[in-house]
C-alpha cells in the first residue's frame, strides 16, 4: 500500500514537474479516493486533471506545478481532513483540490478559511458546501442542477404524475432527492414517498427499497446513487425486480448512468432517461477532440466521464489561476481570478458564478438506447447555463 | 387487505432468500467455533473466495452456474484443508486473541490478494435463463432466483441435518461438540473430525459466496470484511455449534433485517442489532446454545 502511494506520488510528480524552474513552482495538493473498492473515481480524477496538464502545460510561461497526490480513502471525512492538513502545514501547497465525496469536501472546508489555502472543488456536488468556506470554488456540478430539472422534466415531459425518490443516505443523496421533490411538485407531480438506502461506504442489497418503491406503484422512481459500484447494483436490481415491466420509469442524476460503468449494465439500462451536466456521448466538436484526445492518451477501451471531466476542468481553473495570480498565489486573489471564469469545456461552456463561486453550466437530458450491442446515451434536451437552484430559492444551508 | 398480504409475501419471500444465504454461509462458522472453539474470522474470506471462483469458472471460461458453484464448493473445500493444515493446526491450544490476530490477517492477506488477481471493482456474472424471471405464485410474482436460493438452502439444510442426526460420522461431531475429552477417549480422531468438518464449512460458505454474487451488487474485495459482523451474529444468536440454531438465527435475522429495511428505510439497518441485543440479553448462550 505504502509503496504503492510513493510510486503514484513519484510518478505524478515526474509527470507533472516539467518546464524550467525560474520562475514560481507551484504546489497543488490533489486529495481524492485513489485506494479500495472507490479507486476508480480518483483514477479518472487524476486522469482528467493529468489530460489537461499535458496539453497546456506550455501555457504557464516558465512557472512549474507540483502535483502532490494525497488518498482520501473512504467518503467519511476523516482521513481527507488529515490529509489537507498535512498537505497546507508540511508541503505547504498553494492550492487545494480533487475532493471526490461531499462530506471530505466538508471536512476541509474549516481547514482552508483558517489557513486561506484556495480550493478548486473537482466533484463533491452537495449545493451548500461553497457556502461553508469563502475560499471554495467548485467546477463539477451541484446535486440540484441535475435533481431540479429532473424533478420538473419528468412531471411535464415523461408523464409522471407520482413518482417516489430513493437515495444513498448522506448528504448530497439527501440534496439530490430534495432537489427533485422540490422540482417535481412545483411542477404539479406528487412524490410519494422518500426512501434512504443505506449509507454510501458500502454497495447495500438494493432490493428492500426497490420491492417497497415497487409495490406503491409510482409512475417514475428518482434515484440517487454515488457514481462509481452503486450505480450498477442499481440498474441490476431494477432489471431483476422486473420494475420496467411493472410500469416504473427509472430515473434520476447522471451518476446512475456514469460513462465507465454503463457498459457493465446490460439491457437493464435501455429506457433509462438521466440529466447531467456531462456524458461521454455528447455530440458536440469540443467533446468530441477531449474523448479522441482521451482515448489516444489511455486506451481505446477507456472512457471520460464526469469525474474525469470534472478533472479536466479543475485543473484548467487552476492553469487560470496561476496565469492570472501574480506572486504568491493567496485564497483571496485565487477566489477573485476565478469568479466569473469561463471555459470551453467538453461539457459545454461553463462560468464561476461571481455570486457563489459555484459553477454555472448547461444540463443535458439523456436516455440511454443501444446502439448494436453497445449502450449508448441520447440527448433527448438541453438547459442552458443553470445556476444552483439551492442556491437562488435559498433552501435551509443553501440559504447561508 | 391486498397490500398487506403482498408485502406480507414480499418480505418473506426475499427475506427467507437472505436468511438462505445467511445460513449456508454462517453453518460452517457456527460448527468450527462449536467444535473446536476457534475463532475463525477468515470465514467470510472463504465464502469469498467461492464468489470469484465462482465468477472465473461461470463467467471467463463459460461453465453452467450450478456446476461452477459445484466446483466453487470443491477448490474452496480443498483450499480450506491446506490452510486448516498449514497454519490453523497450530494454533489451537493459543489463546483466543492469537487466533483472532491470525485470522483478521488472513482477511487482510485475502483481500489483497483478490485485489491482486480479479482487481477492486465488484464483479457480476449472467445467471442462465431458466434462474431469470419470475414464479406465478397466483397472487404474486416472485423472483425466480430468489426461489431457487429458498429450494437450495432449504436442501442444504435437510441434508445437513440428515447428516448430523442420522450419520456415523453426524454422530461423532456431535459427541466432540458436547464433550471433545469424552470423544477423544472414546477413540474418535477429533482432529481428522475437524479437518473434515471445517473443509465442508468453508465449502459451504464458497456455495454461498457464488449464490450471493447476484443479489450482493456483485462479488467484491472487501465481501469478507463486509458481511463478518452479519454471520458472527447469526452464529452468536443461534448458539455455537448448533445447525438447527444457525439455521433459525438465519431466518429470523434474515426476514428481520428486510422486513426493517422495507418497512422503515430511515432506521431499518438498526433492527436487526436490537433483536440480537435482546436475543443476547435475554439468553447469552444463544437460542440453542447450550448455558
């Protein structure tokens, strides 16, 4: 294990410290779940991050970055919270980033405003947590762009006049669910009934929550899951408790239908209708070169998916940062070159909100369908630059 | 009226589908503690071990699934000698804690290994057609896999109880159980005994490992940390070397534990903690454990 780290660190550091060294060096700490059954969200993390350093890294005239890889091990906060520490008070990093899990990100939060150490949120979509800290920006998603719209599509365009939400016990599965209700009744539907489904450490039996959704008959089931394992376990248990063919339309975020794992989901997954801020299918020219750039850079077998976008685009902002942060990069210059940022992003363009710090994107809706033997995922909609409705309708944390 | 008898069926028909599992894999445990007094913790490791061969011989090389789990049976059984052989043997006589460290190790070891060989990521296998589906009950569809789990451990258990009462050697794993000294004197090899009967438990949970793939979200690492309180409970709450303890524990613990999570989602997982809290309280000795 121990060895293990080392030889990431050595390698991320060798592939991260080019260029000449006249200028600053600039030392980011990268925290994410790079260890257990979790691993493969910081892998695509890395990836992501590691995809755009490579491409741009001549961008930086003469200042250097020092990647500094850091496992967060588990979504409990602990451990992430530790190693941040570390991070400001031994390797004395500039800036913060990665943070797969809400509540790590929440971990961190009282860390940085004490030691004004900047951070650039690559994942944790829980909506209050930029209000927790001045000193976080977030680049991926918050779960009530997804959960709103979701809520109000499928009360208008699927049909659904109940709809019951089902949700991995933690923050942002109680943030995601909310955001749907809350999207789904404005829009005249009823949610019947709320359910948590275990905590997210580990992969639960889906199949009580399932049989309990199913036997109260609602026209669609909302559900959120953690991207990663949990989403497959999902899609099978919906497949085996014949639940499409009872009349219950599955629904939910896009990190039910993640990019890497949609393979693995067989025909359970055909019909299944998402919204997300990115999916590896979209048809636009920008994507398009990131999943060829992808492709070429980590196997033909190999797919981006939101956590690797979210990678991708953390570390842009971090590229902005450093270009437009002269001398010593502090919390408050990097919050001030940040907000209102723009980026042609594979996902569409996307802003810091200047308000927030919180990011302001397109929202797709997909459904998944097949193509030959391969799962595809359909754009079937689109919103343009949503901002966090937790946010706007002041909603209990979101409020402050 | 209607929706009290489905729910009703909903939660004993999946419920005794995991009480099912519950007890192919907790039996074996049950009797090596019983028998011998050694606390196994590795257990689950065996039971996940079935699972991947299970998923190897099924999945990658495209044997039928109930000859795999066949198979799982016989290589876990086999691996579980050599172990048995190599480093429980000497460990017998050592105070509990020593057997507890070795055994957590083994988890450890076990789980890298796994790692190691089938990577972190849980893995699923295709169940053949004739396990896919439903049953027409008349008044409700209920999974066909989750019947099958019902008729295989309801069989397991027949067999073990035939096997225990009515056989030689059933016979002599009683009489070490209640009296190893007496048995040892009476010129049974306990030791043979125990071989053989920690082989068939360790068999048995490589049975439920390979059952448990498809309802469990997949067989994964981290299975044989996972799942060790669930059948420690179930052994602690049946009694210590009792088939017939084990194997009501399993079913009151199983149809508990779902019908916690479908009644009451928020605070479900908890329910079968109390119960076992109470079961304990009341009888520390297990339901069948003898005082």
């Amino acid at each position: 294990m121990k060895l293990w780290k080392t030889a990431l660190l050595g390698a991320g550091a060798v592939a991260l410290a080019t260029g000449s060294a006249q200028a600053r060096e600039i030392k980011v700490g990268f925290v994410a779940t790079f260890s257990g059954g979790l691993a493969n969200l910081g892998e695509q993390m890395r990836r992501g991050a590691e995809l755009y350093h490579n491409l741009h890294k001549g961008d930086l005239k003469g200042d250097t970055i020092k990647v500094i890889f850091r496992d967060s091990k588990n979504p409990g906060g602990a451990v992430a919270k530790s190693v941040v520490q570390e991070l400001i008070t031994r390797d004395k990093v500039d800036i913060v980033t990665g943070l797969v899990f809400s509540p790590n990100a929440m971990s961190v939060a009282p860390l940085v405003t004490q030691a004004k150490v900047p951070v650039v949120i690559m994942n944790a979509g829980t909506s209050f947590i930029t209000n927790m800290s001045p000193n976080l920006a977030r680049v991926s998603f918050t779960m009530w762009q997804s959960g709103y719209i979701m809520g109000e599509h499928a009360a208008k365009n699927l049909n659904c006049k109940t709809a019951i939400a089902g949700f991995t016990n933690y923050p942002p599965g109680k943030d995601s669910a909310n955001a749907f209700k809350n999207g789904f009744e404005k829009a005249g539907g009823k949610v019947v009934d709320l359910i948590p489904m275990g905590g997210p450490a580990k992969v639960p039996d889906f199949t009580p929550f399932f049989q309990r959704a199913k036997d109260k008959k609602p026209d669609c089931f909302y559900v959120f899951v953690p991207a990663g394992n949990h989403a497959s376990a999902v899609v099978k248990a919906y497949g085996q408790l014949g639940m499409k063919a009872a009349g219950v339309k599955l629904i939910g975020p896009g990190d039910i239908t993640q990019d890497t794992q949609l393979q693995g989901m067989g025909d359970a997954a055909v019909g299944l209708v998402t919204a997300h801020h990115y999916y590896a299918d979209l048809n636009t020219p920008t994507n398009k070169a990131f999943v060829a750039a992808w492709k070429k850079a980590y196997g033909a077998d190999t797919t981006p998916d939101f956590v690797g976008v979210g990678g991708y685009d953390g570390m842009a902002a971090i590229y902005h940062v450093i270009k437009s942060v002269k001398g010593k990069i502090t919390a408050e210059k990097a919050m001030a070159a940040l907000k209102g940022w723009t980026f042609e992003s594979p996902r569409g363009k996307i802003m810091i909100d200047p308000a927030t710090r919180d990011i302001v994107q397109n929202v797709y809706i997909m459904e998944v369908g097949m193509d030959g033997k391969r799962l595809v995922q359909n754009q079937k909609g689109v919103f343009n630059a949503v901002k966090d409705k937790c946010k706007e309708l002041k909603i209990g944390r979101c409020g402050k | 009226m209607d929706a009290f008898v489905n729910a009703l069926t909903t939660i004993l028909v999946f419920g005794l589908a995991y009480a099912m599992l519950l007890f192919i894999i907790s039996v074996g445990l049950s009797i090596t503690m019983g028998l011998m007094g050694f606390v196994n913790l590795a257990h689950g490791s065996f039971a996940m071990v079935g699972g991947y061969v299970t998923v190897t011989t099924a999945g990658d090389w495209g044997v039928p699934f109930i000859p795999s789990l066949l198979i799982a049976f016989v290589v876990v059984g086999l691996l579980s000698v050599l172990f048995e052989r190599l480093l429980y043997a000497r460990l017998y006589k050592a105070p509990e804690l020593d057997q507890v460290l070795m055994t957590i190790g083994l988890v450890f070891v076990s789980i890298a290994a796994v790692t190691f060989v089938w990577g972190a990521d849980p893995l699923n296998i295709q169940i053949p057609d004739f396990l896919r589906g439903n049953v027409d009950l008349g008044f409700k569809l209920i999974p066909t896999y989750r019947a099958f789990m019902i008729v295989i451990g309801a069989l397991i258990a027949i067999l073990l109880f035939y096997g225990l009462e009515r056989t030689r050697v059933g016979a002599q794993v009683r009489a070490a159980v209640d009296n190893r000294r007496m048995a040892e004197s009476m010129g049974i090899n306990t030791g043979r005994l125990f071989t053989l009967v920690f082989a068939l438990g360790s068999g048995m949970a490589a049975i439920g490992g390979g059952l448990g793939i498809q309802i469990l979200g997949g067989v994964k690492p981290t299975f044989a940390f996972e799942y060790l309180v669930v059948f420690l409970i179930v052994v602690a709450v049946g009694g210590l070397g009792n088939i017939r303890g084990t194997f009501f524990a399993a079913l009151i613990l199983g149809v508990l534990d779902f019908a916690g999570k479908y009644l009451l989602p928020e605070g479900g997982a908890f329910f079968i903690y109390a119960v076992t809290l109470i079961v304990l309280l009341w009888r520390p000795q297990g339901l069948f454990g003898k005082a």
